[in-house]
C-alpha cells in the first residue's frame, strides 16, 4: 500500500479518478467530489494553521531575545499570546529597529 505526505495532494488527483468511474449516476459522483473538496479544503486550513503555530513560535522566540538584548523591564513588556501573528511580526520588527537604533547610538557615543 501506497502512503502519501498530509502535505502531497496527488491523492486528490487519484481520488477524482476514481470517483470518475463509479458506476454512480452524476449527482453521486458530484456529492463524493464535494465531499474530497471539503477534506482538501480542511487539510490546508490545518497545514496553515500549524505553519502559523511554527511562525509565532519563532517569532515569540525573537522577540524575547530581543527584549533581553534591549533590557526592557518586564512591565514594559507586551503580553505575547493574545497577540496575532501580524502583530507579533509587527513587533518583533520594532524591536529590531529599536536594537539597531541603540546600536547606532553605542557607537556614535564618543
């Protein structure tokens, strides 16, 4: 037996094949076909969700690296989790900003 990837889509190509030459009249056919279409649609909202997942946990990783490196006191900190993963992005590039202005600074200082 075959086995394919949650991520290699070929099985749906496989799947309409085979819907394709069932002996069902066409509105059968039509239902399993919607059906395929609703499990391809369910898979991808579950590989996004879990590439978004993998995203904010690296940019979460950022950001308090870079909260370290800034030395912001904690109750000047964001509260991270109820944050969206365009805000965490947003912030993490501010904090990167604000780093390499504080760099800039360190070394203009004479």
């Amino acid at each position: 037996m075959k086995t394919t990837s949650i991520n290699d889509s070929s099985w749906t190509v496989n799947l309409v094949e085979a819907v394709t030459y069932l002996p069902d009249s066409l509105p059968e056919k039509t239902k399993h076909l919607e059906v395929a279409l609703a499990l391809v649609k369910t898979t991808e909202q579950y590989n996004q969700a879990k590439r978004d997942d993998e995203r904010r946990g690296y940019l979460m990783q950022d950001i308090m690296r870079l909260i370290d490196q800034l030395k912001i006191p904690s109750g000047n900190q964001r509260v991270l989790k109820a944050m969206t993963t365009s805000q965490l992005d947003a912030y993490a590039e501010d904090l990167n900003q604000q780093l390499k202005n504080s760099s800039f600074k360190h070394l203009s200082v004479p």
